[in-house]
C-alpha cells in the first residue's frame, strides 16, 4: 500500500533525475554555450522541485485500512479481520460478552490461509504513452556513451566552457639516480618504457615529472607496498614560454624521493593519467678491513693496506687513532690524535684495494701504543669500521743520544702540559756540564732557548711552540740540513697528489711540479754533498744500478703530462713509484735484501719480546703460587717471609708491576681476587700462545724453516694456559720453564739460518745484478727487449698519451656545438667529470 501511494507520486521526480543524468553523459552540457547551460540548468532544478509537489498529498495507511485490504484481497465475508479488534455496541452483560468471543472463534477460523496482494500503482493510466520506458533506454544508453571519448561527466552542467576548453596534458617523467651511483636517468614515458611493468632504481632516487597543460588540478601519490599513499606536492610552476596569439599552456612539476618499492600515481580529478612501479634497490653500508699488518716504510712513513667495498664506492675514509697506554687522570695533553684520511679506491675499478702513506714520524703519539680503527662512510651516509689493531705507531730514530734526550723531553711536555717542572729539570740536567755533552756550541744554545721559551710559557698555544721549536733541535742535531730538504720534498709531493685527487687545473699542475722539481734538486745536491763528506753514505742506485738526474726529471714529466692530459690514476700511480724510489734512496737500500734483512731483524726482536713475556709470566705465576700456600698454611711467620721474598724480587724489577697486574696485588687476596689474577695470567698466556703461532707464520713466509723447538714451546705454553685455567701454579710453573727453554733453542737455530741466508745473498749479489741487467735505474724494461707488453710498470708511451689528448679536444669540440641533442651533452659531460 506504501508502494501504490508512493510510486506515482516519486515517479515524476525519478524521470527528471534521470532525464539530467543522460544529458550529462551525453555530453550535451559541454556542447552548449555558458548561457544555454545554464537556462537548462535552471528549467532542470525548476521541473525538479515541481515533481516534488505531488509528495506532500502523500499519507501511511491506516490499520482499518490494511485490514480491509487483507479482507479484499484474500475475498473474506463478514469482514473477520476487523471483528479481532471491534467490539459490540450496546449495554455489555454476561451473555452478550459470551456470544461476541463466541463469534470472533469462530470468524478466526476464516484467518487460517491469508495472502498478500500485489502493489496496484495505476501507473499506465496515468502515462498510457510509456514515456517512462523511453527515460529508462536514454539513461542506460547515455550511461554506456559515457566511457567513450565524448562522453561526458556529471559535473559538466556545472562546470563554465573556458575551463573546459583546456589544453590537453602532455606528461614527462624520468627517475634521476643518486649522482654517486653513475647510473643514468630512467626517462619513463619513453616509448621504449611503455611496456615495462617495473622499474628497478637505487635507493634515493629523484622522480620528476611535468604536466603541460591539462586542467591544472593534477595530483600525484606515491604508494608503499604496503599500501600507504603519500601525496607529492607539486612544485612552484615555471612560467611557460609565451608565443604569439595563443595562450601559455599550464606547466606543474612534482618532485619526490624515493626510498621504498611502491607505485607512482597520476590523477586529475577522478581520472588516471598514468603510474608507475618502482622496485628500489638499497644503498648496502660499505665494509672495510685491513689487508696485511700496518707498518712502518724505509723512510719511516706510516703505511696502511686495506680494502673498501661498497655497492656504489665509498665517499671518505679515515684511520682513527687511539692512546692504547692508560693515561694520568690529570693529564693535560697538547695534541689530540693525529689525522690520517684514506686514499680511496677508483669507483668502477676492478680491484677495492687500496694503500695510505703518510708520514707521522713527527706527532707526539710517535712511539707509542696506539689502537688503529679504519672507518669508512660511503654518499648515502652509512658507516663501517674495520676490527681495531694495537701496534706501536712509527717514529724516527735518533741515533744522536743527545737528539734522543730532547725528543723524549718534547714527547713528555705534548702528552702532559703539566710535567713542565719536570721537562726543565731535564733540561737542567743536560745542560749543566756543555763541555762534557755538547760536541757542537750551537746545539747548547738551541737548547737553552728551548729552556727560556718553555719557562715563559704561560699557556697551551705557547707550550706547543715549544714542542715544535724541540723538534727542530732534534732535527738539526741528528741531520743537519738534509731533513729541511727532506720535509720540502715530502710537501711538495703531497701537494701535487693532492692535486692530482682533486681535479686541479694545468696551471696549478703547472705550480706545483715546478715546486716538486725545486724541493728535489734540492734533495738531491744535498744528498750528494752528504755523500761526499760521507764514504759510507748510500749512493744513488736503484736495482743495482746508477739512479740519474734524467731518469728523473723524465718520470716527474711523464707525471706531469699524464694529470694534464685527463689520466689521473695513472699520474697518481706514477708519483707514487717516484715517493717509493726516494723513500729507498733516504733509507740507504742498496741491494734488494736490505729489505729482507730488516724483516728479518723485526722478526728476531719480536721472538726476544716473547721470551721476556715469558720470563716474567712464569715470576708472576710463581709468585701467585707461593702466595697461595702461605695464606693456606695461614702462619704469620711464612706470611712474613713470603712478603720479605716478594719485596726482594721487586726491588730487583723495580717499575714492572706497572704494566703486569699481578705484581700490583696486595700481599693478602680473597678467594675472589686470587681467581681473577689467575684468569688473566692464563689469558695472557694464551696471547702469549697465540704470539708464537704468528712469529712461525712470519718465519715461514720469510723462506725459514722454524725448527722443533718452537713446536715444543707453543706445546708447553698450552699446557701452562690449562693448568693456570685449573688453578694448578706449580705445575703452571714446570710448563712455562720448558716453554722457556725451547724458545731459546729455536732462536739459537733461527740465528743460524738468518747467517746462511745472509750469505747466500752476498754469494749471489753479481747474479742478481746481472738478472736486472736489461732493466733501467727506474725497474722498467730496456729498449733492447722490445717494446712494454703492459705487465710491468704502467708508464704510458707517448702514443697513448697524444691519443688521450685527441680524444678530450674531440669531447670538448663535441660539446661546444649548440645543435647537439641534450641527451648528447649530458652524456659528454658525464664523460669530462670521471674521476
């Protein structure tokens, strides 16, 4: 009954409803001029609130009304429906209200089979044209027109024609990959991009893309893979190029990061314009490590060999230092740890490997224990650091005791501003007999100067003059002139490295060989006139033959062309081969050997370290051992004799319990500390063990063969670790005694060997001479052999520097011309920036 009331009264409504809806996706509105739209506009809402009239006559029916519609439809007699819910008129009694629910049992006998009725609208009486059929057609075939390329929308009626008269959008989009990775941009709408599903980018890549024309309400978002949307605001549009009689197209450009896979999404208003999917390849943190131990070149530079990989090649490296030693809590130190950045392997080279030699020989932690950490951070800022080694940093040696006096007074006041009174009592003490210490006048005056500066210094930029000013005393005193040379040398072929690293014009090239050419001549006439007054001073040869100024000269201008030409790595490479040749020649290495046999002196000096760690660990464990049972037998006569016995030895080792824990524990111990000193002495001797073990590589990697004796001291040192791990000291004695003893029968045979291999080389030193004969002074093939095959030292002919030559003017002539392509130039000038 609702549906028959409501029907034809919404029907009209309904038909102008839909009559608006296939005008619009008829596209009929974006047809009409503004003034026409707008008129039907107005005829549509008008018709529309009409049709809303006929609703107000609308009313719910009533429930005598359903029940006579139940009674009609189902074609019930003597209305039984309505007799449930009447009741009789007249005067009620006891027989009436009898009879009337007698009646209505019996009327609801009728009820048992009721049923509905259809709506009955009367809607073709009303429309016996069927006109709405025809509103139904148009609106489903306007529906389908709709999705065509006239269709129209919805909002059409309501949207003016000169904004829809727009120019259509052209779409440009490309990925920019960091500019560390050397990856060119992905330009996406390319017609060779059209079918690709995904794009595969490094982390941190620029997206970029530009709308011309369209209608200006473009938005773009970017979708995570797990579906959270970020919106890219579009950038301030650049003013578009105006051109004569027609109107500038809208410009919008929008920037983003992208740092996660996901999908790229263009829209204007409801409408997809495009998208895209990105799978982002992380940006891995580099890793770096030590290749070989860290040690000390000829001439004293420091020199590190390490390896640094990284996906995209590392941004920076640096060495960080730290004092291995325990400090003074009130030290005051003058300098902090010193700077020692890392030469970084070429990006793109085959190998990730790469060597750093600087010469530190004059900071004040030179000589010191020291904990060396490589730590490298690659563009996208990640961090890695490489394991911590502690060795002995490299400093010169002072063969002048007097040299060596003042450089341990300088050492003492840069670690500690407050050991001043100290270092002038020195200094007192050195100069109070000049007649009995100085051989030269001069160096007393020096030092006495030393002694007014330091003693007017009222503050930390004054003390490290002093610092600095005892240096050159040192210098002056143990080299004379030659270390001035020296120090220029080195300078000025850091400075053109540096140069060299960073890209430097010609005519700072041009500067700076002409300062590296000076500082060497003069290097070099001081080194000679020190060979004059000096017999026994190295003479200029390399691999056995004589090192001439033109051989020189020649190579620092090979160096010299190769920056200028664009092959940096090789200039690079070159100069190094040059700072190795002097780093020789001021080391004094005639022979090949020479290197040998220093390896072979470190090698003994650390085999004598390990026997007097050894000889103090078994002191120390005996001690502990005889500490023990004193207080077991818990006597005061034997813990008396045993503190006369501990006192004595220390008497004899004065300053030892400085650096071996267990001499600096007091006389009595709980359970508790006696467990703790015997866990260190069984760790270190262990490292002890572990010691060993690396000398024998060493040996062995020399050509020597370690004789049984060292197999039966690393034996011995075990089982020394076990029964200190066991608490068993006196048995911790008897194997540290026989590790002793087995070391001193290895060095006995160790010596033997280093003497026949000595004079094995001493034999063979014409032999040796005659194999690099067909060499020159600088190690390189003679003319006689032919020409370089490449294999041996990499100094370019002059062919291929003139052909490096014509390739970059070819480049540069390329790139100069205005009618090139931008994808040409861009490419161009990729090429000129490679490093």
């Amino acid at each position: 009954m609702v549906v028959e009331r409501g029907w034809p009264l919404l029907l009209p409504l309904i038909m102008v409803a839909s009559l608006f809806l296939s005008v619009s996706w008829l596209g009929l509105f974006s047809l009409l001029p503004d003034p026409a739209r707008i008129g039907l506009l107005a005829a549509f809402a008008i018709t529309g609130l009409a049709a809303l009239y006929p609703l107000r006559f609308f009313r719910l029916p009533s429930a005598a009304e359903i029940d006579r519609r139940i009674e009609a439809a189902n074609e019930l007699l003597h209305s039984p429906v309505l007799v449930q819910t009447d009741r009789p008129s007249g005067r009620d009694s006891i027989f009436s209200q009898a009879l009337w629910r007698e009646h209505q049992k019996r009327m609801a006998e009728q009820l048992g089979n009721l049923g509905a009725d259809r709506p009955r609208t009367r809607v073709p009486e009303r429309d016996r044209w069927g006109l709405r059929a025809v509103a139904v057609l148009l609106l489903v075939t306007a529906f389908a027109f709709s999705f065509g390329p006239s269709g129209g929308k919805l909002s059409d009626g309501f949207v003016a024609r000169a904004a829809r008269d727009t120019v259509p959008p052209r779409i440009d989009a490309w990925v920019t990959p960091p500019a560390y990775t050397g990856k060119p941009p992905i330009f996406l709408t390319a017609d060779a991009n059209q079918a690709a599903a995904t794009f595969t980018v490094p982390q941190g890549s620029d997206v970029s893309l530009r709308v011309t024309g369209g209608s200006g309400e473009e938005t773009l978002a970017y979708a995570d893979k797990d579906g959270n949307a970020r919106a890219i605001d579009p950038a301030g549009s650049p003013a578009a190029t105006p051109v004569a009689n027609t109107v500038a197209p809208k410009v919008r450009q929008f920037t983003g990061k992208l740092t996660s896979d996901g999908t790229l999404t263009l829209k204007s208003g409801e409408d997809d314009l495009g998208h895209w999917a990105f799978a982002v390849i992380p940006d891995k943190p580099p890793t770096i490590r030590f290749v070989g131990e860290p040690k000390r070149a000829v001439n004293g530079a420091f020199e590190l060999n390490y390896q640094i990989d990284d996906d995209y090649g590392a941004a920076s490296a640096k060495a960080v230092f730290a004092p291995a030693d325990p400090q003074a809590a009130n030290a005051r130190p003058l300098y902090g740890p010193p700077d020692l950045p890392l030469v970084l392997p070429r990006r793109g080279g085959k190998g990730n490997a790469a060597k750093t030699s600087k010469d530190l020989t004059e900071h004040v932690w030179a000589g010191s224990n020291i904990k060396l950490t490589l730590v490298a951070t690659d563009d996208a800022g990640h961090t890695a650091s490489s394991e911590t080694k502690t060795l002995v940093m490299p400093e010169r040696p002072f063969s002048n005791p007097l040299a060596r006096a003042v450089i341990e007074q300088r050492r003492m006041l840069a670690l500690d501003a407050n050991a001043k009174p100290r270092v002038l009592d020195l200094m007192d003490a050195i100069t109070l007999r000049p007649e009995d210490t100085f051989d030269n006048m001069a160096h007393y005056l020096a030092i006495m100067s030393a002694h007014s500066r330091l003693k007017m210094a009222g503050n930390d930029d004054q003390l490290r003059n002093v610092v600095s000013y005892l240096w050159e005393i040192a210098l002056g005193i143990e080299e004379g002139n030659l270390s001035a040379a020296e120090r220029r040398l080195r300078q000025a072929q850091q400075a053109l490295q540096d140069a060299i690293k960073n890209g430097a014009s010609d005519a700072e090239i041009d500067k700076l060989m002409k300062e590296l050419r000076e500082a060497m001549n003069q290097f070099l006439q001081e080194f000679a006139e020190r060979a004059q007054q000096n017999p026994n001073a190295p003479q200029m040869q390399q691999n056995g033959q004589e090192l001439r100024q033109s051989d020189i000269d020649r190579m620092m201008d090979e160096i010299e062309n190769l920056a200028k030409s664009g092959d940096r790595d090789r200039a690079q490479q070159l100069l190094s081969e040059l700072q190795d040749m002097m780093n020789n020649l001021q080391a004094g290495r005639r022979q090949p050997g020479g290197e040998q046999d220093s390896e072979m002196r470190q090698q003994m000096d650390k085999l004598g370290e390990i026997m007097r760690r050894q000889q103090e660990m078994m002191n120390d464990t005996f001690r502990m051992d005889q500490m023990q049972r004193g207080q077991r037998q818990r006597g005061e006569n034997r813990d008396e004799q045993l503190g006369e016995n501990g006192g004595g030895q220390d008497e004899d080792k004065p300053g030892q319990g400085d650096d071996r824990d267990p001499l600096a524990r007091p006389k009595q111990m709980t359970p508790q500390e006696f467990a703790e000193a015997l866990k260190q002495l069984q760790e270190g001797q262990g490292k002890l063990q572990s010691d060993l073990e690396q000398l024998k590589k060493g040996l062995e990697g020399m050509g020597m063969q370690p004789n049984e004796g060292f197999g039966e001291a690393g034996k011995s040192m075990g089982n020394a670790e076990q029964a200190l791990g066991e608490g068993e000291g006196d048995q911790a004695v008897g194997h540290q005694g026989r590790a002793l003893e087995a070391l001193r029968k290895g060095a006995k045979d160790m010596m033997k060997q280093m003497q026949a291999m000595q004079g094995d080389e001493g034999g063979s030193e014409q032999g040796g001479r005659q194999q690099n004969a067909d060499r020159d002074p600088l190690g390189r093939p003679r003319a006689t052999r032919g020409p370089d095959d490449g294999t041996e030292v990499k100094v370019p002919d002059e062919i291929d520097v003139q052909r490096a030559r014509q390739i970059l003017e070819a480049i540069r002539k390329r790139l100069g011309n205005a009618l090139s392509p931008d994808i040409e130039r861009s490419y161009l000038e990729r090429l000129l920036e490679l490093k």
